[in-house]
C-alpha cells in the first residue's frame, strides 16, 4: 500500500490554463504571456512583432 501510494503521487497532471490580464491570450499558469509578455500587470518579457 506505501508503494503504491509513492507512486500515486508522481501521476501526470494537465497543465493549468488561464487568460491574460492584458491581451486576453490563453498561457499557462505562473507564466509571463509569449504574445505580449505581461505577467501580473506588468511587462516582465519584451516582445517583438514579427
């Protein structure tokens, strides 16, 4: 029952999605937005058009 219950803590788990604050963009969690590069209402990651 202990190993299985090790192992039941390494399962896969889905990413958690969530949208941008400014540009409305769907990125994962904890994760500054690779379309304009704001996280927590600030611009942490600069972005170029391309």
């Amino acid at each position: 029952m202990r190993l299985r219950t090790r192992k039941a803590a390494n399962r896969w788990h889905a990413d958690t999605l969530a949208k941008c604050g400014q540009c409305g963009s769907t990125v994962r969690s904890h994760t500054a937005c690779p379309s304009c590069g704001y996280y927590k209402g600030r611009q942490v990651v600069t972005v170029e058009a391309a």
